[in-house]
C-alpha cells in the first residue's frame, strides 16, 4: 500500500510516529522549518539570492516554503525534475545540466512554453545551435545559462575561450537570452575542514572572476552568476562573486555534511531534519539484530548511516542487502529488542530521498502530513 | 512526465529505442524470455519446484510469465511487495523476512484473507505468539515458514534446538499451519568460483538436513524446504534438499552474476536482460565524456557498470554525482561524442530496478512495450 493508503489516519495523531510501518523516510518539521529561515536570513543578510536546488528535495512542497521564505526560484538537475515542479506550480525554474537529446529538446521547448522565466545551462556550440533552431521553430525566447567547468570535468565548458565563444554565439541568435553563468564546484562542497575549503574556493573563485571580466570586456557581462553549494554558501556570499546560490542539502542535511564544518564555527549551522525509522526483525544473534532497512532505504554511496536514536551510543550498522541491516552493540552492551524502533540518519540524502514515494512529516513524535516526493525518479 | 505518456507512443515503432529519453532501463525481451525458459525445463528437469524471488524484479507481469512457465507461486522480501503482486493477481505469495511489527501483523491477515495460500517467515517465538493471536481473532489460518539462520546472521532461528521449540510452538496453535522451512545462503551466492561455492553450500546442506531430520524425528518433517538462489540453483537441486527454489536474479542477470561461473561450465548460463541506456550530455575533455546516469539511475554498493556498447572497448565508467557518469577511453581512444547512446549492465539488479517506474521492454533495437515496477519502493 502507498504511504497515503498505509498512514494519513494517523495525521495529527498524538506519538503516531511510532506507529508508522517502516522504513520510513521523515522529515522533522521544526527543523526543516529553522533550516530554511536559517538560509533565507543568511541571504538577505548578505545581499545575495537563493535558487535551492531540488536534487534534494524533489518536492513541490518544500520548494514552495523556500520561495515563501524569499528564494527566487529553484534548481533542478533534470528536465524531468522541471517538468514535475512547473506542473505543481513552481516557476524561476533553472535546469543546471544541459539537454542535449532531440527528444528531450521537444520537453524543453513545451515546458518553456508554459513556464515562461526557465532557464537551462549549456556547454557545447552544437547545443546552442539546437536549441535555437527548436526555440526558433517553437516561437518561444529560450533562457540559456553558460556551464563553466571549474576543473571537475563533469559538465561545462572547459576554458576562457570556449564560454566567450558561447556567449557570442547565444548574444547572435534571437530565440534564446543570455541569462548569465554557472560555474559548481561540486567536489569542494564537501571539504571537511573550513579553511582548506575556503582556500580552494577563493582559487576557484579567482579563476571565475577573470572569465566574468573577459566576459564584460566583450560587452557580453552575466546578469546571472549562479553556483554555490551548503558547503561553500558562507566562503561564496563573501566573496561576492555569485549572484544566488544553489544551495540543496541545508534543507535536510545527512552524515556527509554533518562531517563538514560548513560555517567554520565548528557547531552544525543547519539540523537533520531528515531521517528514517527502522525496526528490529530479527533478533537472535547476541550482540546484534537486524533491521528492516537496507540498500533498497537509503544510499549506500557516502558509507553506512549513524544511528540516531534507539541503540545504545557506540553502536554500528552495517548493509545485510536488499531490505535488511545489521545494528552491532559494542562489546558487552546489548543490541535492540525484536520490534524495536531505530533511527537513522541518510548518510547522503538526495539519493535516499529518490527511493521514496512520500516524506512522513513530523512535530516531535507525531504525524503532522505527508508529502509526495515530486520528482522521485525523475532523472530524464 | 512518467514513463507511459513519454514514450508510449513510441511502441512498435522500429528502431524506435533510439529515441527514448534516457536514463532508461530496458528488458530485452528476447533474452528474459529464454532465462526463464532456461531456468523452468531446468526445474522441470531436476524435479524441483520454482517459486521465483520477486525482489529481484518487482513486476507482476514477469511473475506471470514466470508461473506461466510453471513456477508455483513467488518470493516476497516484504509484506509491501506481496500486497502489491497480491492486487495484481498474483498468488502463492511467500514472505521471505519475518513481519514483526504491529501494523505489518494487520495488513499481514488482511493479505491472507484475500490470499489464504501466503506464507510468511518466522524465527521468533514471540512473533510466532503475535501471529497466531493476531490469525485467531481474525478467524484465518496463517500459513508458516520457519526460517533457518545459516550462519549469516540476518535473519533465522540460530540453531537445531531453536527450530524445534518454533515447529512445536506452531503446529500447537491451530491458527497457524506449519508449512515448512527456509534456508537462504545469501553470502555463498556470489562466491565467484563453482568448485568453492559447491564445497561452502554441500557443508551448509548438511547442517540444514541435520535440522531436518530432527525435526522428523519430532513428527514436525518439514512439507516445504525453500531456499537457493541464482548461484547456487544447479548446486541445491543437484544435492536434493530443497523442494523450491528461490531463484530471483536470473531473469535479468547483472555484473555480480555475470562474474559468477554459475554452473561451472564457463560459460554464461543466463543472458543480460537488463540494461541501461543512457546519453552523452557533456562532452568537452578529451578522452572522456559524461553520461547522464549517475547515482539515482543505478545501485552503486556492487561497483561501477560494465559498458555494453556504445564505448570503444577498454572505456571505464565512473559515478560523477546524482545524475552523471563519466566514461574514461583507454588512453589514446576517442570517448563517445556528445549526444551518443552508450548501453550499462546494472552492477547489481535488484536495487537497481527499485529506482525506476517502468521497465522499457525491446526486441532487438524496438521499443515493444512499457511494464510498470509494480512493487517499486515497496520496502514496508
């Protein structure tokens, strides 16, 4: 049965939270609530626009509360994540991965349409050419946005030259804008330690800032300066490079960023308002037990999650596949009891969050709603 | 926009996969329907029954083409998965992993209610008291497994004595029905070596047939004996114990099976059904380019995907993010231009599978059909 079916009886329902079946993925209302004004202040403090992303969140709901607290619009990955955001209503939609695709080009256009102010990154002259001729074809005015690689090789254009050569050719066709640049340091998000990563990002940052002036010597100056990341937004505010930031995970936060000291204040800036419940399913082993949540209930790419609450401190979990995992107590503490409740917290949340259908919102320990997760899957 | 309005207009079209918006994952429908016609005269031919683990696939129309080719019933990992093949029709349901849980206990009668032939784990003397309480006041008669730790420590009564005392605690409640006994050997599945995997399950199935024969001797023989796995299939059938098997992955086949001599002949038994097509988005580094799947279109605890075809031989694949891939050419090879399809084997199928909605079914390049992930996310 779908989350809805399963639990909306039990919204508002007094300590309902553990009644839930689980896994269940959570997030803790208060703190995404201080998350989010927590951000949204930072920005106004420092003069500098929110775009979150929503490789995140996946959720017209959560972007919804991030445009009421001030954000200009949202970050999607995907075309898909777009398209599920703009029927839900949200616009200022910025798409930071190119699309390429003749069919995924159609889908651009159509959203476009309807959804007047998206803007989409680009890195390759063969796709600017594309998308003009389809944009030109449709009678709509594309925004385009150039991606500036920062040296990760994932996507964007790989020299100084090579963006002016895009600007140029986007500033001479009539069906797309020159919205501005992009330039995502994803690798630096996670640097742990404040100063190393503020170090790299103010050398990054250099290199930014010598294309953006090359840029305005040829008349061709971004209105748009987006990047940024929960890693960085503090080093990048102050620097005052970027016009708005991307900023995804500070909505939730997870283990890695937990790791980081993101403020270099050495205290968590933002809270885990993301979490799963699990429970005990087996419990014969001494020392140990297995809980109903394993590859298939949260990422297994940054490593295992931390346990949270409902085991004694010291305790680990380990992947038992598909749907199971092993809680081990320390030496000669006991494990949890058979049926009872453990929390855990993703150890990476976007991809955790992309195997849910439904967020379980919750004040304390009750229901309080139940959100779709918009977007979940949508990665064409 | 989901999988069906996409790309339902695209059915029978030849040549038509080629236009499908990607990441997409693809059934090659030739190659599941020899698996599992491979896997039934198999079967047919060792006496053996069949009841297929649908944790693997999670599809209510591969399960009837299984039960067509004569399987008896189908595997479930959890009581999410069973409701969801139930609604479909399906039947001879087996919960592979003990239902603990209050709530899960509910929906558990509601299932046997509307499916009197489920059958579901247990290896608790405490859950075997809340079933049968649970069955009694219901006025239904729940079907039993008791599940056999066999060393791996994730679930399973922990030795001979303890199943004992579960067999005479259930066939002394008359609403549950002792139906016999589990032995899943998960961690010898894809010990690569036949010789060594033969050697670790002939060990294994004497400890089992220890249990068994204890059990006989208490006059509580064991009528069903499941178990066995993909890996181990020609092993357990060939040693006689079990009377059905458990097989899941041999429908599709990924890297982790692929690397497997499955029945020790060198060659590969079952064909890669699976596959993912995916795009080249980003093109601007010699040598490598990036695809557009990343972590949210694939598992990724089993390693990175093998490149079936798209690359120049020797290419590499490695995670770059949410939704991006890199494919690395062999030093002085050219990487895929931008826009060119390049087909992945999914390390490991069954996680894999759980991230999309629909399977895209092909017959050579031509997209024949759209099957929905019925049971996807279904981990409660």
């Amino acid at each position: 049965m779908d989350a809805f079916r399963l639990h909306q009886h039990l919204i508002g329902q007094q300590g309902s939270r553990g009644l839930l079946n689980t896994p269940v993925l959570l997030v803790d209302l208060d703190l995404l609530e201080r998350n989010i004004a927590e951000m949204a202040n930072f920005a106004a403090a420092h003069s500098v626009k929110l775009r979150p992303h929503s490789k995140t969140h996946k959720s017209a709901e959560i972007a919804r509360r991030q445009i009421a607290a001030g954000a200009i619009g949202i970050c999607c990955a995907k075309l898909g994540e777009a398209e599920a955001l703009a029927d839900a209503g949200i616009r200022g939609l910025h798409i930071t991965s190119p699309v390429v695709a003749a069919p995924g080009i159609d889908r651009l256009i159509d959203l476009a349409r309807r959804a007047a102010d998206t803007t989409v990154v680009v890195d390759h002259g063969d796709n600017v050419i594309a998308l003009a001729n389809a944009a030109a074809e449709a009678g709509v005015t594309l925004g385009v946005v150039i991606d500036i690689d920062p040296g990760m090789h994932r996507t964007g254009a790989a020299d100084p030259q090579a963006v002016v050569a895009l600007a140029q050719s986007i500033a001479g066709r009539p069906s797309l804008r020159y919205a501005g640049v992009q330039f995502y340091c994803g690798r630096h998000q996670h640097i742990e330690s404040y100063p190393e990563r503020k170090a790299s990002i103010e050398e990054r940052t250099q290199y930014l800032q010598g294309i953006i002036d090359l840029l305005a010597n040829k008349g061709l100056k971004p209105a748009i300066v987006t990047g940024s990341g929960t890693g960085t937004h503090l080093i990048d505010a102050e620097l005052g490079v970027f016009t708005e930031l991307q900023v995804g995970s500070y909505v939730f936060m997870d283990r890695q960023y937990n790791d980081c000291d993101i403020r270099g204040q050495g205290n968590p800036t933002f809270e885990t308002a993301l979490q799963i419940d699990a429970r005990v399913v087996s419990a014969n082993t001494p020392g140990m037990c297995t809980i109903d949540a394993g590859l298939k209930s949260m990422s297994t790419e940054a490593g295992p999650p931390p346990i949270l609450t409902g085991a004694v401190a010291g305790s680990t979990f380990r992947f038992m596949g598909d749907e199971h995992g092993a809680i081990t107590a320390p030496e000669g503490a006991r494990a949890p009891q058979l049926g009872a409740s453990v929390t855990l917290v993703p150890p990476h949340c976007d991809p955790t969050v992309n195997l849910y259908d439904a967020y379980h919102i919750v004040r304390g320990n009750t229901l309080v709603d139940i959100w779709p997760v918009t977007a979940r899957g949508r990665s064409r």
